[in-house]
C-alpha cells in the first residue's frame, strides 16, 4: 500500500466533518507543543463558539477520541521537565501538511 493510499483512507473520510475541522485546527498549531487547554477553554465558552469541533465540551471530547482512535493524533501526560501542566497534544508533521 502506497504511502497515498494510506492517506486516502485515514484522512477523506473526514472532509468536512467537524473531526476533520478539529483536525485542520491542530494542523496550524505546532505540532509538538498543543496545550488541550487552548481547545478545551474555547470549547467551553459557548457564546464566542463558531466552530463546530468545538462547540461544546462533549463534542470535542468524541472528535479528539476519534482521531486519536485513528491514530492522527497523540496524547503526552505533562512531564516533570515540562513548564506545562497541561497533557499535550501532538500531530505528525506529515499529517499536518496534508
């Protein structure tokens, strides 16, 4: 299987669905340095809320697993070296580019 063939089949099923939308959003943020908080804060400030992957907490949460699920995403508990307390979200750079 080609390595495009490979990208066919994890990331066109999202176009256009609030996981790809989430998707697309951690692809414009660095990629190895994704605070949850940054998405979980707006997520619950329903009044400024426009974006669909976003637009409540428990929304998030199921569009987050799912790509996770897929392997698109990764997860880091916050570490003792790290200046963050948050659990960090990463994103492959070649997911990211795609």
């Amino acid at each position: 299987m080609s390595l495009n063939t490979c990208w066919k089949i994890s990331l066109e099923p999202l176009y256009g669905k609030p996981a790809g939308e989430l998707l697309g959003i951690l692809a414009l943020l660095d990629p190895d340095m994704i605070t949850e908080d940054i998405l979980t804060k707006y997520a619950e400030d329903i009044s400024k809320n426009s974006v669909p992957s976003l637009r409540s907490l428990p929304k998030y949460r199921e569009f987050y697993l799912h790509l996770r699920r897929h392997a698109l995403i990764d997860k880091e508990p916050p570490t003792m070296a790290s200046a963050s307390t948050q659990s960090l979200i990463s994103i492959h750079r070649l997911v990211q580019q795609a």
